[in-house]
C-alpha cells in the first residue's frame, strides 16, 4: 500500500484555511457584541438612576472594547 503523507504545502493551506475561518468567527462575534453594545449604550438615556447610567456606560465601554479588538483581529487574517 502507498500512503502518501501531506508535504508542507498541504500544512501550509490547512493553517491558512483555519486562520481564515478563524478570522470570520471573530469577525462575526465581533459584529455582534458591537451591536450589543450600541444597545447598551443606547439603554443609557432610559435609564432612570445615575449607578444605572454609569453601570451601562462601563459595560457598553468594554464591550465595545472586546468587539474593536475582534474586529481588528479578524482583519490581520487577510480579509478586508
């Protein structure tokens, strides 16, 4: 029986195809917990306390935080 093992090449495109799936989870989260966060925030002026407001503002800051850092993640894979 010949068994013929995967070269570098082959190594080479699976990473390539698993950084790139990789960058589009992060980029579909990404864009979900910005969208998340853009409610949050918005949530700030129904929010009748001012630990309210400042609970919302805190939260919606980091996670826009975490979104930024997806998205700008999942661009350093190649996609636009």
């Amino acid at each position: 029986m010949d068994f013929h093992e995967p070269g570098p090449a082959a190594d080479s495109k699976q990473m390539n195809q698993h950084r790139l799936h990789t960058a589009q989870i992060n980029r579909a989260l990404g864009t979900f917990l910005l969208f998340f966060a853009l409610v949050v925030l918005v949530a700030i002026f129904f929010t009748p306390t001012g630990v309210g407001k400042l609970t919302n503002l805190a939260a919606g800051a980091i996670i826009t935080l975490i979104a930024g850092v997806m998205l700008y993640y999942s661009r350093g894979a190649g996609n636009p």
